[in-house]
C-alpha cells in the first residue's frame, strides 16, 4: 500500500484578490486548513480561512527581513539563506506539521506569502511535502478600492491603505514576486474575473494543473463559492503613475491565463527588471511621473523624470492673491503636493520677493500676478539666470473679449471707476502671461484658450489636500442633525455667480412648490432679490453668510444635495473648474452640477453625480434624488471615492510632478 501523500496548496496574491473566496472552495472540496483562523470582518463576513498564527510568522519574517505587509521595497535575495530567515525555520516546519497532522492536504493563504515564497518553499521541500501553488490575480484598481474602503472602519483600519499609487505599487510587487517566486511549482493563474465568470471550469482546472482530484465532488463547493465572491466597482477612470503601470500590467496577464495559456515569462522578466530599475528605493517615495499607454516605455520615463527631480531643483510659487480660494488651490495646494513628491517647492507673496530666492531655482511659476514693475524685475532676473517663468491661471480673465458684457456678468454690479481697475488687472494679466514661457491652469478648455494665442499650457487641476481630507473625515464621524426634509444646498464663493443660479432659479421654484419636504440653504454672495418667483419659497429658504475656505465643510455638511450651476454657452463659466463638486463629495454628498466640460468630464451621470443640460434635466434629477435618500447615499458614496482618487493628494502630486517635470527637465537650476 503506497503511501499517503502529503500535499500543500499555497494560494497566492495580492491582499483583497480573491484569495479567501478561492481558500474556501478548496476547503470545501476537501482540503483542510490550519487552525486558529481569523474571524470574518465587515469587509469579509464569510471569513479569511487564514490562520493567525501563519499571518503573525509571515509578519514576524518580513519584520526581520526589513520590510512589512505594505511596504512595497524589495527583500534581498540572498537574505533568506541567511542566519536573520534560519531562526524562523523550526517554527515553520512545526505549523506546517501541524496542519498535515489534522490533514495529508492543507491549503496555507496569506498574502503575504507572495514575498517570502523562497523560504517556505525551501520549508516544504525539506520536509518531503508535495507543493503546488495557485495565484489568483485582480484588477489592480479594485484592490486599491477594496483596501481603501478598509480604512473607513475601525476593525479593517490596519490592513487599509488610503493612498492609490502606493496600493498599485504594492499590488506590482506582491505579483511580480508571486509569479517568478511560484517557477518550477505545479501551479495555476486566474484572474478574479474569471472565477466570477465560471467557478467550476477554474476549480478544474486548478486540480488539473497541479496534478491532484478533489476528495469531495465538485459541485458542493460551487454554491459556497459563488455566495463569497464581491465585485468591486473599479470606478473606470484613467489612472496615472504607478497605477497605471499596473493597470497595464494586470491586463497583459489576465490576457494570456484568460486563453489558457502560461504566463510569457521572458515578457513578465523584461517587465520586472524594469520594475526594479524604475522603482524608488525608499517605500515612502512618491510616483513621479505619468504614463505612457506601454509599460516599458511608461516605467523608462519614470527613471528618467526621477533623475531629473533628484537633481535637486526648487519651484517657487509667487502669489498676489493671498486671500482667494484660487491662491490656496493654486498655490498652496500645489506646493504642498510637490514637496509630498520629494520635489524642493515653496511659496511666497509678491511683495516679499527678492532675489535670494532665486538660489537653486528651476522654476517659477506667477499666479495671477498683473504685470507691473514688481513683476518686471523678477521676470529680468530669472531670465539672467536661466530660470522658467510659468504663469498659472485658473480662470478666463486673460481674454478680454469675454471680460466684459454679457459673458462676465459681475461688471454690471461695478461703478466706472470699479470697471477701469478691472480691464486694467486684466490687461496685466495678459501681459503677464504673453511675457512668461508658459502657463499652468486649472482646466482643458483653459489650456485650449491659451493654446490658440499660441501658449504652451500645462492642465493640472485644482485638488484635494491632506488638510481637507481629515476635516471632511471628522466632519463624517460628527453628523449634523439635518431635521425633516432634504436640504438643497448652493455655496457662492464670490458676488460673480448671480446668472449662474439664474439657471436653475425657476426649477427650484417648481420643486420646491412640488415638493414640500425640500428647502434651499444658500451660503455665501446671493442677491435673492433677482429672484421673486422664489419669494413665496421664503419661508423654506436660508441664508448664510460667506465663511472662509475651511469653515466651507461644515456648510457643506448641512446639505443633502449640492448644487452646482453654471451659465451654458458662456465660455468664461465652460472653463471653470470642478471644485464645486469635489469640495462636497469629500461629505459624501451628491451634485447635480451643468454640464460644462470639466463638470461632464468628471461626473458619470447617475453614478456619482448627475451633470443636467437643460432645465428639464435639472428638475428630473433633482426630484429623483429628493425622493430616494438611498439614491443619495449610493451617489455621494461613489463621489466621494472618485473625488478622492481624482483630485485627491496622490492625483495632486502625480499631476504636479507629471507638468512640472515638462518645464525644468530642459533645463539647469539657476
């Protein structure tokens, strides 16, 4: 009588990939587990089928090797032959023995296995145990999400991570690792999708690759299966950086084990050696360039661009407008997002300028600063030492046929003398721009303006900051008590928005004559008294004074749905940027916005906001959303999720450095 083999299955992959779905099943057909697993968790109620004591071990000896679960910096080759691995050898032969002691077929799922397969392979191999293997792969931007979503929960918080580019980049390492660790196994690679799409074709599969049969039918495990598998909206939007890398990467893979085929390994080594020629040695350093649609030629550029940001030269952000939303988005915001990519920047106002901050400078960058003899000095002196000028604008103030009548309202409510300051701020504004070698602004149909003067511009949004991030989060863990009713809300930052609410003026009207749960809270510049067919509305409408920019969450807070319009057709307001609608997504809060290109660009309508055209689309969106609370919930939630990842801290600084790498790659610092 032959003896009873003993065999191990190590299920592989990235954290939040399937693997506890893909554990169970084999669980069910008959493989055992080792014991003490750990308890579901909200984010996964039908359990991890993963030991403590593994998850602790594996924890234990990547501490030792000088890394952790989610720090994606490589572990040297030759450090697990050496004495630091061998201390946890015993311990790991006696979990192993353990588990095979209960069962001659065991199924080990951790993660973190992925980047120590060396050594538990060397484990098994010195213990006679029949080893296979199984990586499961998924899309790296639904895992991004899934751990993102982890962080909102106190009992998932420590195995989240909030930040996109490092969650994809961890995501390449524990693949990479995975797939060259697994060579010479028997072994299967699926994708998530594909275990979605036909359970028991890839069970058989996984069967038939390693060589072994089922102890229980098939069949018994596809319903337990099916009940544990999530899908996870990706959220589709383009992704930068190393996120877009791995973007790429997953879909060269899912590709090839989607036709049955092995992995082509040649491919998969031309890519990790890439990998690691362009990865940043320290875990903390941030992405610093966008890519191109080719992995190869994406992760070159990024070598490339960090060279050149290493080099060690400062951008300075001059500013005349110290006191404007657009300074802390412009300035402040975007210096921030710099220094977070390990880029020299820093901010000062104009009339504190000298030349000593030139020292080191390889770029300049004026916001909003008219032209006059202040501006002139500082343009000489850059330009006797070979620094770049850019001029950042995020409004169409530079274009005087729409600053006046009727594209820019605001001058009717201005005397003559208010008028003549006005056209001459936007004469400097203009000069400014035409005297600097390029500009910065905040939308695309700002940069298509620009470019018909024939001026290079470079888009970097305006964004989300840390800062604003932890307000909001506070703000969500202290509710307001909103009372009955839904609260339509509109936040006016400036006296320039009379026409804008003009749009919807008559819809509000209606809805709130057709709703009587509905009411309008305005915060900020409003003239009501332009508005009389609101008037017998009075009641039910609030008014509230303008608050400064981070007393603007807890305004927002007391809405339920946020309102965003703009005037249609009026080039000024189609080049206006979407702050409107990240500044309340942040509270988890839906807009109804106009459907201005920036606005149409950002918001998929009926997913995490509604974008109207018309007046009728307006009303229909507006009454859909007064209706179904869930609605808003399901629709702030997706805002607040694509605000995060498309404007947020981590967008802010690949897009920085993605534009900012344009300007000073040419160049020398001063």
């Amino acid at each position: 009588m032959s003896a009873t083999v003993r065999r191990v299955v190590l299920v592989l992959g990235m954290h939040r990939s399937g693997t506890s779905a893909l554990a169970r099943a084999l669980h069910t057909l008959g493989f055992g587990l080792p014991d003490n697993l750990l308890p579901p968790a909200p984010d996964n109620t039908g359990g991890y089928f993963e030991s403590k004591d593994l998850t602790r071990l594996n924890e234990e000896i990547l501490s030792a090797a000088g890394t952790s679960w989610h720090d994606p910096s490589p572990i040297v080759a030759e450090w697990f032959d050496s004495a630091g691995a061998s201390v946890f050898r015993e311990r790991a032969k006696a979990f192993v023995e353990k588990a095979l002691s209960a069962s001659p077929m065991i199924v080990l799922k951790d993660p973190r296995l992925c980047r120590l397969l060396p050594f538990w392979r060397a484990c098994l191999r010195n213990m006679n145990v029949a080893a296979g293997s199984v990586l499961i792969l998924r899309d790296p931007r639904e895992v991004a999400r899934s751990l993102q979503v982890r962080v909102l929960t106190e009992p998932t918080r420590r195995g989240g991570l909030l930040s996109i580019a490092r969650a994809h980049w961890l995501w390449l390492r524990y693949v990479l690792e995975a797939e060259f660790g697994s060579r010479g196994l028997p072994r299967a690679i699926l994708t998530y999708e594909m275990l979605l799409a036909d359970a028991p074709r890839e069970l058989t599969a996984i069967a038939e690759r390693l060589g072994f049969d089922y102890p229980v039918p098939l069949g018994a495990a596809t319903g337990t299966l099916e009940r544990g598998l999530k899908r996870q909206e990706s959220g589709g939007f383009e992704s930068l950086g190393w996120p877009g890398v791995a973007v790429h990467f997953y879909h060269q893979l899912a590709a090839q084990v989607a036709r049955g085929d092995e992995v082509d390994r040649a491919e998969v080594d031309a890519f990790r050696e890439a990998f690691a020629t362009a990865a940043p040695a320290a875990p903390n350093e941030k992405p610093i360039h966008a890519c191109s649609p080719a992995y190869g030629s994406a992760l070159s550029s990024l070598g490339r661009a960090q060279g050149t940001f290493r080099q060690g030269a400062r951008v300075l952000f001059v500013s005349d407008s110290p006191e404007t939303r657009g300074h802390l988005y412009r300035v402040e915001h975007h210096a921030a997002a710099l220094q977070a990519g390990g880029l020299e920047a820093d901010w000062c106002l104009l009339d504190d300028f000298d030349d000593e901050e030139l020292a080191g400078l390889g770029l300049v960058v004026l916001f909003r600063t008219p032209w006059d003899v202040r501006v002139a000095a500082l343009s000489a002196a850059c330009r006797a030492r070979g620094i770049r000028i850019a001029f950042d604008i995020d409004d169409l103030v530079f274009e005087p046929d729409y600053m006046r009548e009727p594209y820019f309202d605001y001058l009717r409510t201005l005397n003559p003398v208010g008028r003549e300051r006005w056209a001459a701020r936007v004469a400097g504004w203009r000069q400014s721009l035409l005297e600097t070698d390029c500009a910065i602004v905040s939308t695309a149909p700002l940069a298509a303006a620009l470019e018909k003067l024939g001026k290079q511009a470079l888009v970097w949004p305006n964004g989300i900051s840390c800062r604003m991030l932890e307000d909001a989060r506070r703000l969500r863990d202290r509710p307001v008590d909103k009372g009955a009713g839904v609260r339509l809300g509109y936040a006016s930052g400036a006296p320039t928005h009379q026409k804008d609410f003009a749009q919807i003026s008559a819809v509000l009207a209606g809805v709130l004559n057709d709703r009587s749960q509905a009411s309008l809270t305005i915060v900020g510049y409003l003239d009501l008294g332009e508005f009389p067919e609101l008037t017998e509305h009075a009641a039910r409408i609030e008014t509230r004074p303008v608050v400064p920019h981070h007393e603007l969450g807890a305004e927002y807070a007391r809405f339920d749905i946020n309102l965003a319009p703009l005037e249609a057709g009026n080039p000024f307001c189609e080049a206006k940027s979407e702050l409107k609608y990240f500044e309340a997504a942040l509270l988890h809060m839906p807009t109804v916005a106009s459907a201005t290109e920036p606005y149409a660009a950002a918001i998929q309508s009926g997913v995490n906001g509604f974008v109207a055209r018309d007046e009728a689309d307006w009303r229909d969106h507006l009454l859909a959303l007064i209706d179904d609370q869930a609605a808003r919930e399901r629709v702030g939630r997706e805002a607040f999720w694509h605000a995060v990842v498309r404007f947020g801290p981590e967008a802010q600084c690949l897009g920085g450095l993605s534009a900012i790498g344009e300007l000073i790659a040419d160049g020398e610092p001063g």
